[in-house]
C-alpha cells in the first residue's frame, strides 16, 4: 500500500491531516486528478524507495508510487 497524507493546514500540521491508503502503480498527477488539486497550488513532498523527493508539478505525471512509498500534499 501506498500511505497518502493531505496537510490542510501547513501551519498546524494536525489541524486536518487526512490519511489514505491506496493500490501502489498510480502516479501522482493521477492523484492530483481524483483529489481535485489540479487548480490549486499544491506541493507534494514523497519518500520512495527511502529517499525524500521533492517533485515538481511537471513531473508528477512520472512519479509513480510503489508499495511502502508515502506522500505528503499540502497547499503552497
């Protein structure tokens, strides 16, 4: 599974943290789509593989999750 998060609030971190779990092979524009992120200004922080990745919009399209990855949207 694939540990998503959504931070709500940036300035109060668990003021609203939502937390879902998804099937690992989507990417995150895939994501982004479902959530309805895609007018706003959001940032993505991942852990794939181990290693923390800080993806730019432009490449969530080829940033596929896999099992045990974990991301973290919150808004910019």
């Amino acid at each position: 599974m694939v540990n998503l998060f959504v931070i709500n609030n940036p300035y109060n971190p668990q003021d609203g943290l939502d937390h879902i779990e998804i099937e690992p092979g989507v990417s995150l524009h895939t994501i982004d789509q479902e959530l309805g992120f895609k007018d706003e200004p959001w940032l993505a922080v991942a852990y794939i593989d181990g290693k923390q990745f800080y993806p730019l919009r432009e490449e969530w399209e080829d940033t596929i999750l896999g099992d045990g990855d974990c991301v973290y949207f919150m808004p910019h």
